[in-house]
C-alpha cells in the first residue's frame, strides 16, 4: 500500500516547484522527530504543515463525524454560539504575515470552508504570501466557483466522498454524491478549458463499517474525474475505556478537561472484516486509477482486524505533530490536535502565533508527551494526525 510521500515523485514531474514545497513539509516533519522531538523535547524551530478550521458550519451531516456527526460535539445552542466566534479575514491576514518566513504547507478545513464568507479572498492572500494551499471540502459547492478556483490556480483541493452514490448519500446525506461529482467534473472541464493544471484535486475516502464493501466501486468511478490521488483514511475511533483514560490522564497532567475524543466512539469501525477489507484495498490499488492510491495508515495484511477491532492496541508511536504542525480554529485558538482540540495553547487575537507554538503551554504538552509509553497519550491510538505521522510500530 502506497503512503502520502508517493504524491511526490509523480508530482515532481509535472511540477517541480510544487513538490518542491511539499518535499520541505515532509522533511520539516522528519527534521522535527529526529531533531526537536529527540534532542530539545520541549521548543521546536520547524513548522511544515497548518491546519485552519475556518468555520463549524457545514451544510451537510455526516455520521462518523466528530463535529456535527451521531455524537459530535457541534450540536442545538452550542452550534449556533459557536457560528459566531468565526475570525474576520484581517485576523488571518495578520497571522499569514507571521507565517511567510516559514512557509508552510496550509490546509483549510471546517466544518465546510466554502462557506466562510472569504474563503477566497483569503487563499489568494495565502498564495501571494508563497504559502502551498489545500482545501478540503464536501464538493457540495465546487460546482458554481470552479471557474474562479482554476482561474486563481488554487494549489489544491481535496473532496470527501464516502463510497458510490446510494452508500456516500447513506453516510453523508441525499444528493452529496450527485453534487460533489458534478463539482469534480465541473473543475475537471474548466482546467481543460483554461489549460491550467490547477488545482491538483483528489478525494479522501474515510473506510467505515457502512461503506467498506463499496470502495472498489468508489475508486473505478473516480477514474472519470481527473484526480491526481484517492486517499483511503482507515478513519478515527476510539470507546468509552480510551476517553476514560484519556480524560484522567488530560485532567491529571495537563488540567484540562476533554469532550471532543468522545465523539469518535462511534461504533462505526464493528464489525469489520479486516481479511475482506484488505483483500478489496489490494484490488483498489492494483487498479490503473491513474492516479495515486493511498491507504493512511498503511499496514500490513493481518493487522486490519487489529486497527478496528483492537482499539486500545497502538499502531503508531512517538507522534511528531506538535514539533511541525498547528491547527487554528474558527475563533483564533491555537492547538496541536485537530480533532481533539480541548488543550488550547493560546489565541491569536491576544498573542503572536510564533509566541504560542513555543510558549509555557505548548512546551508543557511536548514534554508530557514525549514522557509517555510510545510516544503517544491514551487518545492518540487512532488519531488521524498520529496515522500520518507517527512512527510506525514494528509488525504493522
């Protein structure tokens, strides 16, 4: 099974600059485990990859998710306060003029970004600053601003789509494919129409229980939509026993108090045959997609059934993320982990970014870590972040 630096080599065929900039994030991440993470434990000089989570509105519900999911914690009040905590654009412009010295690979996400009101102002912005954009998005919208997207050579675009039609409108709602295909073709047809190879597009597929049988169909569909990679995301879980420790270990060491693991103790990783699963993955990646196929995290055959059915049984170790990453949310707090959010670092209405990413708080987080076994908190077995960057366990 392929791993996300595959996108490279092909990449730096078509666009050398590009992976150029993405080669940097990936040895920033590298330089950070070997260097920081190993020798200093606390601060950290690299920075190769941001998150932003522009807003936590999302115009559909799907149910694995965290947020706004069967048991996400966007839900009724709380949504509808949390809407209006979202930063103006001259909050991000001043943090993007921090940023420009570094440079890093920056990926928006949501809830859904395309409906933060300036979203695209803002990537211009990022772009002009020599920041490598992505944008993650249901596809919902794609459609209408495919012409702008082209025009303006956004970076990158990834589009989640959860199996074929009827499996991905179960988990995401009625007429989500129909829409994020369109959207895909659309941008598709405008790149051939203004000769652009921009934006490179590609589609995260999160493997549940509701869908895993429906991933061939998926990935030969996705044959037609000009894509430059499928990732399939073995997706984030947890149960009640991980956010038990988890919440006395966040509470004990770090004072915090937690609600966001929580809502990965979805029970959609039951029941998963892991031999079927892997024998479908196999026929996915032996497909001539032409494009990339990716599996995160990718492991070997006879340890699927371990991934979904062991959930306490680690299949990562020694996480790098908070010695090259951040993520921003929507009302300017700072923090390493992007879906589970409860240890705030700072604000970036109150405090320079570069204050926080190595002030008291956050060096206090790197040092518990790196104190723990493997490297990693209780919460940390199937954290997405951790299956991108974190060890890889011996067997798996």
């Amino acid at each position: 099974m392929k791993t996300n630096i595959s996108v490279v080599p092909r990449l730096a065929r078509r666009d050398p600059r590009l992976a150029a900039r993405l080669l940097r994030a990936f040895v920033a991440q590298k330089k950070s485990m070997l260097v920081d993470r190993a020798l200093y434990g606390g601060p950290s000089r690299e920075l190769g990859l941001m998150y932003f989570r522009l807003t936590p509105l999302c115009n559909l519900r799907c149910v694995m998710c965290g947020q706004r999911g069967d048991k996400g914690v966007l839900k009724g009040a709380f949504a509808a306060a949390e809407a209006k905590k979202v930063l103006p654009l001259e909050a991000y412009k001043k943090l993007v003029d921090q940023l420009r010295r570094k440079k890093p690979v920056v990926y928006l996400w949501g809830g859904e970004p395309f409906l933060y009101p300036d979203l695209f102002p803002l990537v211009d912005y990022m772009m002009e600053a020599g920041l490598t954009v992505a944008v993650n998005t249901n596809g919902t919208q794609l459609a209408a601003r495919a012409e702008e997207i082209v025009k303006n050579k956004w970076h990158a675009v990834f589009v989640s789509l959860d199996g074929f039609e009827e499996t991905n409108d179960r988990i995401r709602g009625e007429g989500s494919y129909r829409r994020a295909v369109e959207g895909l073709l659309a941008v598709k047809r405008e790149k051939e129409r203004q000769g652009s190879r921009f934006p490179y597009m590609g589609i995260v597929t999160t493997v549940n229980n509701l869908n895993y049988h429906d991933l061939y169909r998926l990935a030969d569909a996705a044959r037609e939509f000009g894509l430059d990679w499928h990732i399939f995301n073995l997706g984030t879980y947890s149960n009640a026993a991980i956010v038990e420790r988890h919440r006395a270990f966040m509470k004990e060491r770090l004072d915090t108090d937690i609600s966001c693991l929580e809502a990965y103790d979805t029970g959609y990783n039951e029941g998963i045959d892991g031999r079927e699963l892997h024998g479908i993955l196999e026929r996915v990646h032996a497909m001539d997609a032409g494009h990339p196929i990716i599996t995160v995290p990718a492991l070997e055959p006879d340890k699927i059934d371990v991934y979904y059915g062991s959930l306490e049984t680690p299949v990562r170790r020694t996480c790098s993320v908070p010695w090259s990453q951040a993520n921003i949310d929507y009302n300017g707090n700072v923090h390493f982990c992007a879906d589970y959010p409860d240890y705030v670092l700072g604000n970036i209405l109150e405090t320079p970014f570069f204050e926080i990413f190595n002030g008291e708080k956050a060096i206090r987080f790197r040092r518990e870590l790196k104190a723990c076994p493997d490297g990693n908190f209780p919460g940390c077995v199937r954290c997405y972040q951790n299956m991108l960057c974190g060890k890889r366990l011996r067997g798996f």
